[in-house]
C-alpha cells in the first residue's frame, strides 16, 4: 500500500495527486491522508468514476481515505 499525504493541500491538487498516482500503476491500493471534508468527497468520488473503491476513516479531525 502506497501512502499519499495531501494534508494542507488545496483541491484540485490533492485529486491530481491521486490521479498521477492511479496512471502510474492502478492496480496499487493507495492510502491518502487528508484533513478537509471537501478533499475527502472530491478524491471518493474521482477514485469511484474511475472504478475503484474508496474507504473513508475519520480519524479525529482527519480523514483516512483508502483506494484500491
């Protein structure tokens, strides 16, 4: 499992993010740590349009965002 932080990171950077990451080898599962509501929303619904699951773990008062 493959880790991305995109903590502090404004949208549409952590998406981009995960989106070089899916073109790089989309058969990896990836972990993406967040601490905004809306980048969490905005990377479950990029990672579900491009076929792949997205789990989300609140943890505190940030987010645990898992892609495979």
């Amino acid at each position: 499992m493959k880790e991305i932080d995109v903590r502090g990171l404004s949208c549409p950077e952590p998406v981009l993010m995960l989106k070089e990451a899916l073109e790089a080898n989309k058969n990896d599962t990836y972990k993406i740590l967040a601490n905004e509501a809306h980048t969490v929303k905005n990377l479950k619904n990029f990672a579900e349009t491009h076929g792949k699951k997205a789990d989300i773990k609140e943890l505190g008062a940030e987010y645990e965002v898992t892609v495979s």
